[in-house]
C-alpha cells in the first residue's frame, strides 16, 4: 500500500519499518517506471520513528537515490497527516540533513525549514551547442 501525492509533482510514499537497508537502486525504478505512474514518480521510503519525528530516504525520477527532496518531505508530511501518523510539525531525517516541516492548518500552506549547501560546483563549456 502506498499514500499518492502531488506536490505538483507526482510522489508515492511508502511507509516501513526498516528502510536503511533497502536496495534503492533496485526498488526505486520498479516505483518510478510502473504502469501505474505513466508520468513516473519520486518515491519516499519512510519510517514512522515517533509522531513528530521521521526517517526518509527518497527516489526521484530521472535521478535515482538522493539525499534530499523538499517536494518530498513535503508529500511524506501531507501523507503521514492524513494518515493519522503524526501532527502537523514534522521533524524529517534524510541522509542530507534534517528538514522541518509543518503544515498550517488554517492557511492550509506547507512550510519547509532546513540548510541550503552547495555540494558541487563545475563548468560545462557551451561552445558548440548555441546556434545562431
């Protein structure tokens, strides 16, 4: 069973007890090309540590495990709410730090909180590839 949200984007999330040790690179595209997601879909992986307090790791289509997904931790929190998994301020654990995510009920507005790294930097030269 998994819990379909669009964050304008499509994201499946699946809720389990153990996910550190999952196989993303052969689970991930199972989820991400199924007949089921003609348009493909991010997958989360998720783990319910307490009702403030998750574990994600997340599949995004196109670019396979990383370590982060703002989209993502904001479908997993709409997902967990719905569920009844958890209130509304979410602590998230990935593998590329923790986010905060708290969905306000009154405006109905998604709010993110977390740091911002640059983890690469590079040049691509672009002769070549403009036509005039």
């Amino acid at each position: 069973r998994v819990a379909g949200v669009s964050m304008g984007n499509p994201h499946c999330v699946i809720f389990e007890d153990a996910i550190d040790g999952l196989d993303l690179a052969a689970i991930g595209p199972r989820f991400e090309y199924a007949a089921e997601f003609p348009e493909r879909v991010n997958t989360e992986f998720v783990r319910v540590v307490n009702r403030t307090t998750l574990r994600m790791r997340v599949w995004e289509r196109g670019s396979g495990e990383t370590w982060a997904c703002g989209t993502g931790a904001c479908a997993t929190t709409v997902a967990c709410i719905l569920n009844g998994r958890t209130g509304r301020n979410i602590k998230l654990h990935l593998d590329g730090g923790d986010l905060e995510v708290r969905w306000d009920e009154a405006s109905g507005h998604l709010y993110m909180t977390g740091p911002a790294e640059t983890v690469f930097t590079g040049d691509y030269p672009l002769e070549g590839m403009l036509h005039e």
